[in-house]
C-alpha cells in the first residue's frame, strides 16, 4: 500500500502542471509520454531488461493518451480541483467494469463506495448547466476516471505476467506515437514551448509519469484494481492543497465537501485491502507493502 499511496501523490502533483503549462492538453501528454518513456527505456536497457512490446500494451497506450488529454483539458477548463474530482470517479467505473467482466461481485462496501464518490462530485458543481465551465470541465474529469478504470483494470492482468517497468514503458510510447498525429490537428499545434515550460514537462514525465505509474502498476499485483482505483481517490485532496499553496487556487466548499467524501471513500477500501494477520508472516525484517 506504501508504493500505492506514493504514486497517488505523484499523480496528484500532476494536476499542477496543467495549470503552470500554456500548452494544449495533447501537446502536454505528448511531451509527457515521450519523456517517461525515454526514461523507462533508458532505465530498462541499463538494467539488461527486455524492452519487447506487444498488441495489449499498444491499446493499452492509445487508452492511456485518451486519459491523460481529458484530465489536462478538465484541469484547463475548470481548474485543478474540478479536474481532479472529476477524475477520482474512476472507482465507480472500475466497480462496473470489473462486475460486467466478472471478476468480481459487488459487496455492501463497494456500494458504499460507489455512494459516497458519486456524493462527493455532485457536491463539486454549483449547477448542472452545460454552459458553466465548471460542468464541462467536470464532463473532461469523469472521462478520464472512466478511461483510467479501463487501464486499471487491464493492467491488473497485464501485471501477472509483465514487469511493472516494462508495461509503464510501453504504455507510454505507444501513447505517445498515438499522439503525434493528433497534436498536427489539434487547435494550438502551432504554439512551441519555452525553455522553462520544456523543463517542467521533464519533470511530468520523469517523476510524475515513468515513476509515479510505475509504482501504481507494481501495486496492482497486490492488491485488487477496484481497491487502488478507490485509494488513488485521494489524489483530489494531495491535488486541491498543492493548488491552493502553488497556484493560490482556492477550493469551495462544495469541493471541500467532495474531498471529504472521496477521502472517506478511500478509508473504507484501504482498510478493506489490509489483509489479516497471520503469524507466520511475522518474521523479523519481514515488510508488507
């Protein structure tokens, strides 16, 4: 769980960056992916690691730079909390789609769950009205908690029998090679970075993109998808106070209300995934992550 909750707030500095980068939301993941996969291949060959890729990874990828566009576009339309609270629905999503693939069969827990995340976004929005930014920003958050909850999901199998290196590595490029012709098209292709705007995209895709989903998909072979689609709720809250301290962006109540819910949320899947003692894991130097 340790790993799981370090790339939660890896991923919820993230959020940040959508606010300090000038750039389209495809210009922004583009640059991302390429940077954490250089580096996770640079990483791989120097660790002698196979860097073969496969068909699965490849949709995997195409998934991925669908995720990443409507989470920087939520967080340029209505601002970083919006976004991110839009994006922690995923839980929700991941509870359906783990039922509809059977893999699982819904407990009163995982409804609670359901409960208290759907309660926590509609506490987000002032009003329902498509004209507010804020509901189409909100619209961009929940598609990338609906896209993630895919990839949560598919790289649950994934990890069974990859590395967790090797399928961040090639999610990334192949996002990033689905990417490049969209950004051609995409209204701002035009607008090149400046040299501290190509810097913080570095730092996005080093320790916020090749580090951060590193350590989520390593911790998927841990726990269930839908308990760390649920404990990755908790990104909103790292996201909301970061923005209020870096950006001066300043939460509302509702959306206070909303981090409270999904905290709550993500407390009853933690303590859900602790498993039970068992003396013979007990032994001295022995950790669980």
């Amino acid at each position: 769980m340790v790993s799981l909750h370090l790339a939660v707030a890896l991923f919820g500095v993230a959020g940040l960056f959508g606010a300090w980068l000038a750039l389209p939301p495809v210009a922004i993941v583009l640059g991302r992916t390429m940077v954490a996969a250089l580096a996770l291949a640079a990483l791989a060959l120097g660790m002698r690691e196979s860097l073969r890729g496969d068909r699965d990874l490849a949709a995997n990828g195409a998934v991925l730079a669908l995720h990443w566009v409507a989470f920087f576009a939520a967080i340029q339309a209505a601002g970083v909390a919006v976004g991110l609270l839009g994006y922690a629905s995923f839980p929700l999503w991941t509870l359906v789609l783990e039922r509809a693939l059977g893999e699982r069969r819904a407990a009163a827990r995982d409804w609670l769950v359901a409960v208290l995340v759907v309660a926590g976004l509609a506490s987000t929005v002032p009003s329902f009205d498509w004209r507010d930014e804020t509901v189409r920003g909100l619209a961009w958050g929940i598609l990338s908690g609906a896209t993630f909850a895919c990839l949560a999901v598919r790289n649950r199998r994934l990890a069974r029998t990859r590395t967790a290196r090797s399928i961040a590595l090639w999610q990334n490029a192949f996002a990033a090679l689905c990417l490049v012709p969209v950004a051609l098209f995409w209204p701002g292709a035009g607008v090149w970075p400046t040299v501290r705007e190509l810097g913080l995209i570095v730092v996005l895709g080093v320790a916020c993109t090749a580090l951060a989903h590193t350590l989520f998909v390593a911790s998927l072979s841990a726990v269930t998808a839908h308990t760390a689609s649920v404990v990755a709720a908790l990104e909103p809250v790292y996201g909301i106070a970061l923005a209020a301290w870096l950006v001066g962006e300043r939460p509302t109540a509702g959306m206070l209300a909303g981090c409270a819910l999904l905290v709550a949320a993500a407390i009853v899947a933690s303590r859900a995934a602790l498993p039970a003692a068992d003396p013979h894991d007990a032994a001295p130097g022995r950790m669980r992550d």
